[in-house]
C-alpha cells in the first residue's frame, strides 16, 4: 500500500517503513506525527484519488531527526555598478519514518 501526501508545500509518495527528509516539522525525535493531507491511496484493491484529499485517510510517522543541509552561498553582482552582495543559506529539515498508513 502507498499513498501520496502533501506536506511543506511538496508532494511525497511515501509506503510503509519508508524514510524521507520533508520541511521542517515541530517535535523530538521519536515523537509521532500525522499527515492529513493524503492526495492518493494505492493498493492491491484499487487506487482511491481524492478532490483534493482522501477522506478519512491519513499518514502516521516517527521523527528520526532534525538535521539542517550543507550551506549554500547566493551571490549577487550586478555589473559596472560596484554592487555585489553575498549571502549563505543552510535549510532546516525533519527526518521521518512511516510508520502506517490508514484509510477510513
């Protein structure tokens, strides 16, 4: 069984026991989340697509970590005008688990 969730603005095709970095989430490691915003449902008996979501259908999973990516630097010149500006960016992230995935 699969299903297809929105979170952080991004859509994930997740399964059971799946790990996968999304946006950052509120919480510790080994706390429980749940995604409401199910978009799709897919097993052996069929494939439920919602309009916009599944009803009753819902993603529960386990915090792993919440780590932050490698930085990256921006940087901005613009020509013959003696102007350059940089800046650096690091993106916060939650590592999660997939612990089941229910359907009402």
């Amino acid at each position: 069984m699969f299903a297809v969730i929105k979170t952080g603005g991004k859509q994930y095709r997740v399964a059971a026991n799946d790990q996968l970095e999304v946006e950052l989430l509120t919480g510790e490691a080994g706390d429980t989340v749940s995604f409401d915003e199910v978009l799709l449902v897919g097993g052996e008996d069929g494939t439920t697509i919602g309009a916009p979501t599944v009803a009753g259908a819902s993603v529960s999973a386990e915090i792993v970590d919440q780590i932050r990516t490698r930085k990256i630097l921006v940087f901005k010149k613009r020509r013959r005008q003696n102007s350059k500006r940089s800046r650096g960016h690091r993106q916060s992230l939650t590592v999660v688990k997939i612990t089941g995935i229910k359907m009402a």
